[in-house]
C-alpha cells in the first residue's frame, strides 16, 4: 500500500515517567491531506508470443494528480502486536496520455500518435495488516508488519479540444496482494519524533477498459489485462507534538509497481475475443502530505 502510516509520538513528562514509556502510543489516529502524482504506462504485442511486432500499442498517462485525503489507523491491542489500516483517495484533476501505435518492431513504424487529457478519475488505496513490536524504546522503535493491500486507479482518455468531444475511454485498474513492511521511528528531541517506512507487495494485476468511441470493441468490457506484478513503497515523515496527544505531521513518499508478461484479451462486438501478450505494465509516483496525529 502506497500510504505514510506514522508512528512514534512521545509527550515530554517528567524524568522518572519519561524512562518508563515506550516510543509507540496504543492507538494513534493519522488523519491528512495532500497530493499525489503519478504515471502509468502499458503495452500489447501484436500476438501472444511478443512478436508482430513486439510493440504494437503503447498508451502512456503522464503527470496524472491531484489531492489526496487519507486516514490510517495504528492499534498496539496486545502485548506487542500491533493492528494497522489504511485508506487513501486521490481525486485526479491533471494529467495527460498518449496513444502510439507502431507496425514494425521496437517503435518503428509509427502508425498512430495522439495525445488526449487525463484530467478526471481517481485512485484508491486500502490496507490492513498486523505486526510485532521488535523494538520499542523511548527513543527509537522498530515494527515489521506483514498484511494485504489493495489499490485501484481510474483512468481517462478525454479531448478538451472539442475534436473528438463524445470521446470519454476508460482504463480501470486493481493492484492486489500480500504485502511486508517495517516502521521504524526515531525521537529527534522532546517533541519531534522521525519516521520511515518501507514496503514490499506482492500483487495480481488486472484492469479493465472501455474505449468507447470504437463500434468494433464491445462495451463497457471493451478488453482485460491480467498479469504478475509488484510493488515498492517508501515513505519518510515529521512530527511536532502540540499537545500530548496531538501532533502535526509532514510527509512524502516514493511508489513504483510493475508487472511481468500478462494477457491481453480484447472482445469483439462481433462476438468472441482475441488474446495478445501484454508486455508490462509500469507505474510510478510521489506524495506530499500534512496532518494531524491523534494519540492516546
């Protein structure tokens, strides 16, 4: 999951207090806002075995952003375990994407080249997983965590132009999985407390579109991907505690997911399918955001 779950708030007591308590709180509630950009790209052979040619359509969605909101909760409900989930919605606003089609080998050939706006849609995140406090101590803790993600992108082919002005093609998304992570939390002074986060997920890629100004193509289900991903999530954050239990928080994060060799499968309005290989699928993106930590 492409989420920042901060951990490791601390209230300054006094001294005798202070040696006693833990880094990590047993609830803490993450509430925030911010942005997120991103770009994705995938494409077809001309046949299921990658040849004729070996890049026959290529689309690419660029610079596809806009605000985030996000919630995350973190849950020591025993002993050392911890429970986490998370959420997070991006409301697209911006964004561009590319059609190419190529009939000879390597991008030669070009047979079609149309840039069209990705300004609309969203992406989704959700996560839940469990871990083990390894290490917990005042000034630095350390928890693996190992859960299932799920996160779903709903993207746009729309011309503002006005030349293709019913054009309105979709291309869903769904990035499921296993995942493993660590948090790790180090307190920088009596209110400041960093945080950085890594993780591995495992993930089933399919997605779904409907190019829906082509009369050939059936409709809503105009064709699928299915193929073997995985994805990597790096994250970092500050917190400044205003009170005990509130604090503030800044963060940014890195996420990149890509696939293996997969399926393409496009259904004829005739009737039947025809199946090519998807070569890859390849995603990639950043994120800022600002909050507040509850803690109690």
């Amino acid at each position: 999951m492409r989420r920042l779950f901060v951990t490791c708030l601390c209230v300054l007591l006094s001294t005798t207090l202070l040696q006693a308590q833990s880094l990590q709180k047993k609830l803490q509630l993450d509430i925030s806002t911010g942005y997120q950009r991103e770009d994705l790209k995938w494409s077809i052979a001309g046949n299921l075995d990658g040849q004729n040619p070996n890049i026959y359509s290529e689309l690419q969605w660029k610079k596809v952003g806009g605000q985030s909101v996000a919630a995350a909760l973190q849950w020591n409900f025993w002993n050392k375990l911890m429970l986490i989930g998370g959420y997070q919605r991006v409301s697209i606003k911006s964004g561009a994407v590319r059609d190419n089609d190529y009939s000879g080998d390597n991008r030669t050939n070009p047979a079609y080249d149309q840039l069209f706006d990705a300004d609309k849609g969203f992406t989704r995140d959700l996560a839940v997983g469990l871990g083990y406090k390894l290490i917990d101590k005042e000034t630095f803790s350390l928890t693996p965590y190992g859960g299932y993600s799920a996160s779903k992108q709903s993207l746009h082919l729309l011309d503002r132009s006005g030349q293709y002005a019913d054009l309105n093609s979709t291309y869903d998304t769904d990035w499921k999985g296993a995942f493993v992570k660590a948090i790790a939390g180090l307190k920088l002074s009596k209110k400041l407390t960093a945080t950085a986060t890594l993780a591995y997920h495992q993930a089933d890629y399919n997605a779904k579109a409907d190019w829906n100004l082509i009369p050939t193509f059936q409709h809503p289900v105009s064709y699928r991907h299915t193929a073997k991903g995985y994805g990597i999530a790096a994250d970092a954050s500050v917190a400044y505690n205003i009170t005990k239990s509130i604090a503030v928080n800044l963060g940014g994060g890195y996420f990149t997911g890509q696939t293996g060799e997969g399926i393409d499968e496009l259904f004829l309005a005739s009737g039947g399918s025809d199946k090519t290989q998807l070569n890859e699928v390849d995603r990639k993106g950043y994120k800022l955001s600002v909050g507040l930590v509850l803690n109690y």
